[in-house]
C-alpha cells in the first residue's frame, strides 16, 4: 500500500520528531509529491522556531527579590 497524502499528513508531527517508524512508513511518498515534501520542510522549520522560542531571554538580575 502506498502513502497517501492524508496518512502522512496525520502522521507528520511524528516524522518531524524523528520517529524511525513513521519515516520509514512514508519514506517514499514525499519524493514524488511536491506537497507532501513541503508540508514536511515547513512543519521541520517551524518546529525549530518553536524550540528556540525564548532562548534569547535573559532574567532581571533582581527577579528573584521581586
């Protein structure tokens, strides 16, 4: 049976997470769907920004007192 759009798109927060068995399930079907493959670089990409969401924030030194 091969990939369809849906199955992978209800599977893709797994493969963005690395998850070996999603990636291998739908290892084939992005390569042919243009769509597929964009859903699958964006949502990479955003869940990065989402990582990095406050790394840059650095604390009052008197937080703590307040």
């Amino acid at each position: 049976m091969s990939t369809t759009c849906d199955q992978l798109t209800d599977e893709l927060s797994l493969i963005v997470e690395g998850d070996r068995a999603a990636i291998d399930r739908h290892a084939d079907h992005p390569a042919g769907c243009d769509a597929c493959r964009d859903a699958r670089h964006e949502a990479t990409q955003l869940a990065r920004l989402v990582a990095a969401t406050g790394s840059d924030f650095v604390p009052s030194k008197d937080l703590e007192a307040r």
